[in-house]
C-alpha cells in the first residue's frame, strides 16, 4: 500500500527493482488506472490529478 506522493519502487516482471519514484496516486487509484491511457484517467477515476502515474521529473533509474 501507497499514497500519493510516497516513493516507491518500480519491478520488472521478475521483481527485479528498475526504478524508484514519486507517485501522482495512492495505491487504490494506481489499481484502477493501470493499463488505461492517461486520456482515460478522468473516464476512470471520475478526476484526474496528474497525467502519469509517476512522472519523468521524480523517476529515478536503478
């Protein structure tokens, strides 16, 4: 579990960690919103806060 604005850590399909960042949503909007275009966040969710799950300016690459 996250909120918003928690860093996290991004895993490839093996669970390998590949990067770390700042996400624009908390672990429940995360779920909704996974695998939809970021056009279709508000279709989704009924808001949008940010464009991207965790954007370039808070990514780090591991």
């Amino acid at each position: 579990q996250f909120r918003r604005g928690e860093m996290v850590s991004c895993v490839d399909e093996n669970g390998r960690e590949v990067a770390r960042g700042l996400v624009n949503y908390d672990a429940g909007e995360a779920r909704a919103i996974i695998g939809h275009s970021s056009d279709r966040i508000t279709e989704v969710l009924g808001y949008v806060s940010d464009e991207e799950m965790i954007h370039r300016d808070n990514l780090v690459i591991v």
